[in-house]
C-alpha cells in the first residue's frame, strides 16, 4: 500500500525535494502527471507559462502531458524549444529525459547531458547522468570516457570501475574476437592491476570483476590465485562463493584431483549438495583414468586429501549414508541418491564394482520407504529406473505397493489411503509405473479400469484438501489439490486410447475430466495447458484464449510457452482473438530492449558487473527468438490479410508497418529457439518422450514455415511497391525512387519461395510424428495439401506477368498476354480445390458420437488468406488493363475502325473477375451452411460410451462439446464477415 505523498510515477520522484520558488509553481503540473490527469497538466502548464515565459521545465511538463494524449509530434516540437537551450537546471534535465524514455528517444538523452557537462564539468551528478544515459544505448566506448572523466573530478572506486566494466563490454561486443584478447581485455586488466598494486581495492564487485577478466582473458591460473588468495577474502555476498570459483577453475585447468578433494571436503560439510556429488564423481573417473597416484610426502592436493579408487569412492559414499541411517529423522536424501547415481556411473562404464553398492531394485525400494510420502520422489527415482532390468518392473512396482498403507473403502473395491501421506505413496507407485511402461502395455479394458480407479481415487482425495481450513469447505483457489495428479494420469490414459484407437468420445470425456479438476484446483497448469493442447487439436480457439490468461505467463514464459498459443491463433479462423494473442506476446519482446537497458543501468549502480554480460546475451537471446520472429511476422500477415482490400490499402498498410521487402529481418543463422518443450508433465517412458532428433526436426520444420511466411509478406510488400504507371528502367526517377528493383525484388522473393515450397513439400513427405505432449507440428503439411501456398505463388507469378506487360505495352507482349489468361483459368481451378477441401461438416454426427473435423476450419482459413492474396494481384490487374483498354479505345475513336481486334486479355479479365465473384458467392452460401447446421445441432443427446456417465461427468462432458460448437460458430462467423468484404471488393474490380 502507498504511503500518503509517494510518488506513483518517476516524474515526482526524479524532482526531489520541493525547495525553490519555481518548483513550488510546478508542484500542481507534477501531481496532475503523476494522477495521469494529463489534459489538466497541460492547462496548468499554459497557465504558469502565460506569467513565466522563460519557467523551461513546466514547457517540457507540458510535453509529457501531450506525449500522453497521443500528439507526439506537438511534444517532440515543444521539448526541442527547450533542448536547443541546452538546459542545466535538474527539473528539465530530469523532464526531458523522462519524456524521450516515453518516446523511445534514448539517444536524445546522452545529448542533453554532453552539453550540460560542457557547461558545468565539474558537476559529479551531470557526469553520472550522462554516462548512464551512454548505457541505455550501449555506448561502451563513451561510456569508459565519461566513467574516467568522472573518476577525475570525485575519485571513487565505483567511477573507475564502471570505466573498467565499460572496457570489458566492447571486448564483448566486438566482433573481432583478436581485438578483445589483445586490446580491450588487457586493458582492462592492467586498470586493475594498478588498483591492487596501490591497495585500493574495497569492494566485491571489484573482485569479481578482476576475475571475470581474467577468466575471459584464459588467464584461469591467475583467477584461482585472485580468489585464493587476499582478495578472495571479499567475496562474501552468495554462500560457498570462493568453493563455486574454485571448482570451476579447477575444471577449466583439468585439475581433476583438486577437485576431487574440494568436492569430498564440502560433501563431509553439506552431504546434501548435489552439484558436489556430481563434481566428486566427474573428477574420480578423470583422476582414475589418469592414473593419478597421491605424492610421496605432504599433502594430495592444496585442498586436501584425494580420493582416487572407486573402492574409496564407494566407502565414502556408504559413511554418508551411515551417518544418515543413524540420524532416524529428518534424513537427507542426497547420500542415497549419491549411491544410485554411483551405479549409473559405474554401469556404464561396465566396472564390476557395481555389484558392491548392491541391487539397484532394493536401493530404490529403500529409498521409496523413506522418501515415498514426499512429492519429490518420483523425480528423484525416475532418472534412475534405467537400474531396472524390462522383467523387474513389475516385481519392482508390486514390492512398492506392499508397503502402501491401504484401507478398503465402502465405495467398492479400490483401496483407498487414510491420510495424505498414504496418498502420496500410492500416488508415487502409480506414477513409477507408468514410467516403467507398464500403463501402455495394458490392454483397452484394463486401461479403462484404472482410468475409472484413478477417477475414484481422485475424487476421494478430495477431501484432504477440506481439511486444510478449519472451516472444512476446500482450500484456497491457488493451492493445489493433494490427488490433482490422479487426474492428471487419468487424462494421459484417455489421450493414449484416442491415439490407439481413434475413437474421438476418448478426448471429449479428457476434457470433461479436465474441466472437473480445473473446478477444484482453478490454479492447476498442468491442467490447463493439457486443455489448451487438446482444444486446439480439435479446432476450438475460443477457450483457450481465456484459458492461456489465467496461465498468468511472466516475462520470458511468453517466449518459452507462447507456441502453444500462436502455432493456432491464426489457423483456427477466430481473428480478433488472434491479434490479441500476438499482441500479448509483441508486448513482451518490444519491452525487453527498454526493461534490459533499465537493468543494466541498475547492475552499474550496484556494482553487480557480472550481471551486466548475463542482461546483454538475455537480451540477444529474445531478440534472436525463433517465437518472436514467428509472431512478428503472423501478426503482420494478419493485418494485411484483415485491413488490405485492395491494392492502395495494401500499400498504405505496407507502409505503416514499415515493411522493407529487399531487406531480411529474420536472424537466420543466429535463430534461437527458447521454446520449452517440456512444460507438459509426462510420465511416458523414454523410447515415447521426444528424443533430441525430433527436437532438432521441430526446428527444421518451424524455420521452413517460417521461411514461407516471411517470403509471403515481402512479396506482398513488394507487390504494394510495383509502380504504375511504370517508370522507365533508365529514368532518373526510377533510380531516385529505386522502383526500378521493385519487379526484380518480386521475381528473386518468388524464385526463393519456390524453392522453400519445394524443401518443405520433401520435408512433409517424410510424415514425421512428434508425440502428443512434444511440440505441435506447423501449419506446413496441412497448407501445402490444401494447395494454398502454390496458390498464391500462382498469383504472385501473374503480378509479375502484368508488370513485363505494364512495361512493354501490348504490342510486344503476345506471349506474356496468353500467359496471363492462363493464369486466370489456373488460378480459379486451384481456387475451388481449396474450396473442395473445405467442404463438410464441422462436427460430424454419426451413430449418435460427435467427431470433430478441425482440418476442414484450418482449410477454410487457408481459402480466405489464399482470397485475399489473389484480390491484391487482380486489383494490381485491374490497374495496369484500366489504361491500356482505355488507350485502344481512344485509338479506335481516332482511327473509326471499329473492326479492330480487342486482345483477349481484356475479356479474359472480365470472365475472371466474375467466376471469382460466383466462387466467393458459393464460399459464403457454404459458410451459412455449416453456421445453420451447426446452430441446429443437440448435443444434450449425444452418447461418449456404451455405458452410462455420472451426472457430473455427463455435466462437465456436455460443457466441453458446447465450448467446441460456440468456438466453431464464433470462427465461421469471423470467416464469413471477412469472405463478405471481399465479395464486395470484387465489384470494384471492373475494367
């Protein structure tokens, strides 16, 4: 809560404290700005300034107030009075730079301060200004000026060091990496080196900063002498810090005996620290592989004694475990896991000791004794049940289920546990299970019992989460339910029938069951992101949008989950929504490059240096995101494909989003993709998860659609940028304009989609599977099926047929005149193949069961994309025929030789412009129709099974189904009013 006076917005807080006449007289104009009653801030500042010409601040108050009411040119103006001034007093400095942040202007800001530091140079707050404002942008090599000159004037070890940091940054951001080695990173060490020398080193931030060049100059022997020694000494701020540096080093210089030692030497003070058990085994097979053998006299090593056998390594993983075993409670898990992960190690390297640490089944049983209860358990024991020989696993599993503490209950013959600890091993042994493989080998009837066991068990777990509030109704909206993932399994084994089988009633009681656990558990993700999964698989966009917002995704989610999302935003027909969703995402990755800059700025103040190169390569990591890329371009293609009629709309549209059809925007050798592939629980043993080759197709399969949209939208730009009537190739004009590439741009895009056309029909050949809870594949397949994509290569083949005609004239262009009628037939034929692949209903009822028909809505929005691409090149048509018909019509007048021969491209238009009308007429009727039908469908009497549902499920099935049908009438709606204005655009096609 805020405290009566704070500030809510930077303005108030950037003035500080009200202590002149002038900052009186502007109180009123800040309190307006801060309350965002900004109309009232620009009255206030009229009126100060009526009185006070020369008060600069309340004019660049007023700027900010008008910047806000969206006149950004009229503020750019006003604070440009006030910049060419050259102020120096804090409140229009602090205004300004304010109102140039709003604006996106950083670079304006380093100007403000470079001539405010002219006239005042020996001011330490001007000199911090400016060189924080060289930061924004990324001014390293000013910024070690400006860092120096002010260590100059107030010699504070911060100063010298943020010039020191800025050395190190244009070593990072160098291209030549030579330069950075023998240049910047030299000179930076020997900066600080005169501070050591001089003993003038106070602070941490100064340490680190000495050993992270060090580290980047390769100098790793030195670095581990920095931090062992003196100077180590300050490094305090995280725990085991100097250990960590050490550790590393020791890695770095292939010093495998240190860190053997320094490994075994925190375990006997933490044997609960996993990433030193890690260290101790990676450094114990290097030392014996080495045939390291401990020095006669004196110590193993500087940190101690070194473990060099497996036999010592097994002896003191066992001590550990002694020392836990004797403890009786609380033990830690670490010792025991340390064995089995001993094991592994030793498996695969085929080492005989193995057998020594005894059977991996019974380890695992003994550890599921004492850990079972705990939800970690199955996490921990997962990764290792590759132990397990194929004829254990169900020994295995049935060992565990004998020590779950079970009680009969009334309901019928499941056993059900008395408290939430019995529920959590129960729930273990049946997550293990499935792991193991165990849950798809059953056979249909089976798996439907446990799927009915898992529900009952479900729905009786239940009741331990009305225990956590005295007053015994539930617990809170953000906690989870204890039995949440026997729903959660249930739901896996459905999805698994529906592969199997096909039948589609599996998937619909999923997303009952689904529905149900989202009414107990509102916060449930796993739920959720199943149901988005499984909604968009069927076509139905509508749910998911408001079921992606309560995912609550924060920050770098956007780019790591959004696929999820955006792969169907445009696919599914529902536009508005689907602007939406790339909105939300935009928003993300547009801020990120202001955000960054804000941390960096934060991270220099501080003194956290080795933050600073972290936010850089963050930074470049969003800005390189295959996601953003994706969503960028989607979003874009949409706009044009919603506001883009005609050919002049195109234009305009084109030119708004600045769009540069000879430029590629897209990083392709320097793609990333940060998609989490995993963020959907799974328990499917490995062979079924997705393996790093899928993982590694995904991401062919994603840059190829990708390379095919992109190339659609520039070859719109360049479209919107043919020129008519033609400029002469060798005018001045023409190269003053440079619309003499225009058609040039437009055949090499054509000859590059093309051939991305033909890498991606290969690649859909191959009819590559990911599984279900593994990427979703790309609208690649299904666009190149419908025939859409070749479409609308077609169409823009034709554009560039009319622009060798525009140029040429009609007497020399015979050839290209046959051609371009081709094109009209051809284009109309592929038109109503697309529409045959439409055709059908959306829910298809057959024998009573519903069976949901999502190509035929992906199909009928490549139809209408397909319409529109096809419209801007006949409108393009239309305006390069207008004038040469009109031109032999006037020649006939002059000539009265009215038995002059009319080329046939003329009427062939005509015919094609009105076949397309009919097409669309026909499109339309079809759209109707499945609206018609689909309103008049009852689901209310549509059985799932052959036996009867409980009322509950039959409730929350029957929501789903109606979510399904109100999502595919909300999208043939959006389809049909979008097809409507362009039938109408048809009729100004005329010629």
């Amino acid at each position: 809560m805020r405290t009566p006076g704070t500030p809510i917005s930077p303005i108030m807080a950037a003035r500080g404290h009200v202590q002149d006449p002038n900052d009186r007289r502007l109180r009123p104009i800040y309190d307006y700005l801060d309350n965002g009653n900004n109309k009232m801030a620009i009255q206030q500042a009229d009126k100060l300034l009526k009185k006070h010409k020369d008060l600069h601040c309340a004019k660049v108050l007023k700027a900010i107030g008008l910047q806000r009411t969206g006149k950004q040119d009229e503020a750019f103006s006003l604070a440009q009075e006030v910049a060419v001034l050259e102020p120096t007093d804090d409140n229009s400095l602090q205004a300004l730079t304010i109102l140039y942040r709003e604006m996106h202007r950083p670079e304006l800001v380093t100007k403000l301060y470079e001539a405010a530091v002219k006239k005042v140079p020996s001011s330490e707050e001007y000199h911090s200004h400016l060189f924080m404002a060289y930061a924004r942008v990324g001014e390293y090599k000013k910024m070690q000026q400006a860092g120096m000159a002010l260590y100059k004037i107030v010699p504070k070890n911060p100063y010298y060091f943020w010039s020191v940091m800025s050395l190190v940054m244009q070593a990072i951001s160098a291209d030549d990496e030579k330069l950075s080695k023998t240049m910047f990173l030299p000179l930076a060490e020997r900066m600080v080196e005169k501070m050591v020398k001089e003993e003038k080193i106070e602070a941490e931030a100064e340490v680190q900063l000495y050993f992270m060049i060090l580290e980047r100059l390769g100098k790793y022997m030195e670095a581990l002498e920095v931090v062992r020694g003196q100077l180590g000494e300050k490094l305090t701020s995280e725990l085991q810090s100097r250990e960590n540096k050490c550790m590393a080093l020791y890695k770095k210089l292939d010093r495998w005996p240190e860190c053997n030692a320094l490994s075994r030497k925190l375990l006997l003070k933490n044997p609960d620290d996993w990433q030193f058990y890690l260290s101790y085994f990676d450094s114990l097979f290097h030392v014996i592989d080495e045939s390291w053998s401990p020095p006669e006299e004196g110590e193993h090593s500087v940190e101690g004694e070194v473990e060099a056998t497996v036999a010592q390594a097994i002896r003191f993983v066992e001590d550990r475990i002694c020392m836990e075993d004797g403890k009786g409670t609380r033990q830690l898990r670490g010792p025991y896991l340390a064995r089995l992960e001993l094991i592994q190690r030793l498996r695969h390297r085929s080492s005989p000791e193995e057998h020594q640490l005894g059977d991996p089944l019974e380890l695992m049983f003994q550890y599921f004794v004492k850990f079972g209860d705990k939800p970690c358990c199955i996490s921990d024991l997962k990764i290792y049940l590759d132990l397990l020989t194929p004829d254990q696993h169900v020994q295995f599993i049935n060992r565990l289920m004998e020590t779950v503490p079970l009680s009969t209950a009334v309901e019928g013959s499941v056993a059900l546990p008395a408290d939430t600890k019995a529920l959590q091993r129960h729930l273990c042994v049946v997550q293990l299970a499935r792991s193991l493989g165990l849950h798809h080998s059953m056979d249909t009837p089976h798996r439907l019992g446990l799927i009915d066991e898992l529900k009952a068990r479900y729905r009786h777990g239940l009741e331990f989460g009305k225990l956590r509030l005295p007053s015994g109704k539930s617990c809170l909206k953000t906690e989870l339910q204890y039995s949440d993932m026997y729903c959660l399994l249930a739901a896996h084994l459905y999805v698994d029938l529906w592969k199997e089988t096909g039948e589609e009633w599996r998937l619909w009681q999923c997303l009952g069951l689904l529905e149900e656990g989202l009414t107990h558990s509102p916060s449930n993700a796993q739920f959720k992101l199943l149901l988005v999964l499984i909604f968009c698989g069927l076509g139905a966009f509508e749910p998911v949008v408001d079921l992606y917002s309560s995912l609550d995704a924060k920050h770098i989610q956007h780019d790591t989950i959004g696929y999820l999302l955006t792969r169907y935003a445009g696919s599914l027909g529902q536009f508005a929504a689907a602007s939406q969703s790339c909105n939300f995402s935009l928003r993300f990755f547009h801020s990120n490059q202001k955000d960054t800059s804000e941390y960096i700025i934060q991270a220099y103040k501080y003194g956290a240096f080795e933050k600073i190169p972290e936010f850089i390569a963050f930074r470049n990591r969003l800005n390189r995101s295959l996601h953003f890329a994706q969503v960028r371009t989607e979003r874009m293609l949409l706009d044009l494909f919603l506001e883009a009629n005609i050919l002049s709309s195109l234009e305009e549209n084109v030119k708004s989003m600045g769009l540069c059809p000879e430029e590629e925007d897209i990083p392709w050798a320097d793609m990333r993709d940060n998609r989490d592939l995993t963020v959907l629980t799974s328990w499917d043993p490995k062979d079924r998860q997705l393996s790093e080759e899928q993982r590694r197709l995904s991401l062919e399969e994603e840059a190829l659609w990708l390379r095919i949209r992109s190339l659609t939208l520039r070859l719109a730009g360049s479209l919107a940028g043919l020129s008519h009537p033609v400029t002469p190739k060798n005018s001045e004009k023409a190269s003053e304009n440079g619309m003499a590439s225009k058609p040039d741009t437009l055949r090499s895009l054509l000859k590059q989609l093309e051939t991305a056309l033909e890498t991606g029909r290969a690649f859909t050949e191959r009819k590559i599977q990911y599984p279900f809870l593994g990427p979703p594949s790309t609208r690649l397949s299904p666009a190149l099926a419908s025939g859409s994509c070749q479409c609308q290569a077609s169409a823009f083949h034709l554009a560039s047929d009319l622009h060798d005609l525009d140029t040429l004239g009609l007497e020399d262009t015979t050839e290209v005149q046959t051609r371009i009628g081709n094109s009209f037939k051809s284009l109309l034929a592929q038109l109503k193949e697309i529409f045959n692949k439409c055709k059908g209903d959306l829910l298809e009822v057959k024998d009573s069961r519903c069976k949901a028909m999502p190509a035929l809505l992906e199909n009928l929005v490549f139809f209408v994309e397909t319409v529109c691409v096809v419209l801007w090149v006949s409108s393009y048509c239309g305006s390069v025929l207008r004038p040469l018909k009109s031109s032999i019509q006037k020649k006939k007048k002059k000539k009265k030789d009215a038995s002059a021969t009319t080329p046939a491209v003329f009427s062939g238009y005509q015919e094609y412009t009105a076949a397309l009308q009919t097409l669309l007429s026909e499109v339309l009727d079809h759209v109707k129709g499945l609206e018609i039908a689909l309103t008049a469908l009852k689901l209310e009497g549509l059985t799932l099974e052959e036996h009867a549902l409980s009322e509950d499920e039959q409730k929350f099935t029957k929501t789903v189904m109606e979510k399904v049908q109100s999502s595919y009438l909300r999208s043939l709606q959006e389809v049909g009013e979008l097809l409507k204005k362009r039938a109408d655009t048809m009729k100004s096609l005329k010629i």
